[in-house]
C-alpha cells in the first residue's frame, strides 16, 4: 500500500489541534479539502481514525497508534529527501533560495553576488512562491534556505534569523477619498474593504489584515489573491485597500494604485530561514552569514 505524506502530516496536524479549523490553517489547505483528505487516509487503511463530534476531532485507538508511528515515518522520509537534494545540490553547485515578494528588497543582489564571491563555483537560484505558501518551499524542503516576511506560519519550526524591519504603508486605489493624505491612521481604515491572501494562509493572512491591531473591529474582505500582480489590479480596480511594506512603493509602483505611510500599525521585517537539519552545512551556513553582512535597515 502506498501512501502519500501529505495524507500524513495533514493526519497529524488534526490529530495535535484536535480540530479540523485549526489544522487546515496550520497545513495551508481549506477545511473541505482536509476533511477530504482525512476520509482519504482513513480508506485506505481500511480503520477510522478520529471519533468526530461538536467538541472536535478525538483520537480513537487506531488513530493514536498511527499518531505515534508517523512522525518517525515522516521524519525519515524528510531525511532521505534532504540526503537526495543535498546530493544534487553539490553535483549541481546550486543553493536553491525560495523568497515572497522582493525577498530582501535591494540588499538581495548585493546577497546573491557575496554568496556567489564566498562560494566560488556555486549559484545562488532564486525561486518565487506564492502567499499561499509563506515559507517560500523551505517547509516541505523544495528549496534550502529562504528570504522571508516576519512572522510566517510554521516559524518555529525553523532556524531564522530577522535581518531588517520596515514600516507598513498602505496600496490604496488613486482615486480613494484617503489618498491625497500624506499620512494615513491606521484607525481610518478600519471600515474600508481589504485585499487579503487566501483563507488557507491563516496566521500569515491575519498579519497583513492587522487583525491583532483593531481592538476587534471585524475585517471587511473585498477581494482575495495569492499573487502580486492579482493584488495590484484589485487594488487599481478598486476592491479594496492593502497594507504593504514602505518598500512595496518602489518594487511594486504601478498606475492606478499608490502607497501611504500609516500610522498606528506595527512594522514588518524580513529574515532569513533554514531548516534545523541544515545547521551544520557550509553552503547554506555562508549563505546565511552573506544575508546577515549586508543586511540594511529601512
């Protein structure tokens, strides 16, 4: 019988929230497509897995066997996975950097020569993910380090390093009522529709909605993307507002959208990550030590 990891580890992610709400953010998947997932796993192995009730999701005795088997199987699996990358990565002389956004905005060039300087021979390949999957690929091990936006789901679980912060402006359309203001209270905002990430995103969607900063003021959702450009055309169409990083402005100006300093919301920083497993190796540690060198305060 063959089974797919990602049955697993959506598996265990019910299993220690104990609930199908709280794991489908955890996984980055709807709650239907979990569900679907779960009954999934639980055919193929022929037993059920969870006693499910309006309290939750309860372990029965099968399930709490596979709960504490799994993680060894999984941990394996991600081992012989790292071996096989790590392999072709020094055949190939290749880094491979997952990064959101503008990475680590214009420090990211000085980065990739420094890297390219420190490792003669070696490529530093940069690799684009979507919100959708705000660890750039390094969580499920599809790239080696990552320069990300602080925090992101599933932070803990790795190495980081913060390298900067910057405020948060806001995108708004160039013809909103609030866009001839120099600076703009957060406050002001709280009523106007948002530009959000997808659902699934969860703690990294809540982030850039502030919604720990609205004294429980709900969020109005006018529109939800998972790409920049899709962002920047609600924006220009007019459904809805964004916060943003102050650099957003140069890396992402575009007609019909423009930024505005914001006050009364936290900053955000940029940083870089690793998994724990990559502790000791050279190539993502001088990596690591470049960002860190030619890291620039906003």
């Amino acid at each position: 019988m063959d089974i797919d990891t990602r049955l697993l580890r959506s598996f265990l992610a019910v299993a220690e929230e104990g609930s199908l709400t709280r794991a489908a953010e955890h996984v980055f998947v709807s709650q239907p497509a979990l569900t679907k997932q779960i009954r999934q796993l639980e055919s193929l192995l022929g037993v059920q897995l969870f006693d499910r009730s309006r309290a939750g999701m309860a372990l029965t005795g099968p399930g709490r066997e596979l709960a504490h088997l799994a993680p060894k199987v999984l941990e394996a699996w991600n081992d012989a996975l790292r071996a096989t990358r790590a392999a072709d990565r020094e055949a190939g002389r290749v880094l491979r950097v997952g990064f959101i956004a503008s990475a680590a905005n214009e420090a990211t060039q000085e980065i990739v020569a420094a890297f390219a300087r420190r490792r003669p021979g070696w490529r530093a390949e940069l690799r684009q993910a979507a919100w959708t999957n705000p660890s750039a690929g390094l969580a499920t091990g599809d790239v080696d380090v990552a320069l990300l936006r602080l925090p992101f789901p599933g932070q803990d679980a790795l190495r980081v390093e913060p390298l900067f912060s910057e405020p948060r402006w806001v995108a708004l359309p160039g013809g909103h009522p609030l866009a001839g203001r120099d600076t703009i209270a957060f406050r002001d905002l709280w009523d106007e529709p948002f530009v959000a990430a997808p659902p699934q995103t969860g703690a990294w969607r809540e982030y850039w909605l502030a919604t720990d900063e609205r004294e429980d003021h709900p969020v109005r959702i006018g529109a939800v993307t998972e790409q920049p450009d899709d962002w920047l055309s609600a924006i220009a169409n007019g459904y809805g507002i964004a916060l943003a990083p102050r650099s957003a402005a140069r890396f992402y100006a575009r007609p019909g959208v423009v930024y505005r300093p914001v006050t009364g919301v936290s900053p955000t920083r940029v940083g870089v990550a690793w998994a724990a497993a990559d502790d000791r190796n050279p190539v993502v540690r001088d990596f690591v030590r470049c960002c860190l060198d030619l890291a620039r305060p906003e």
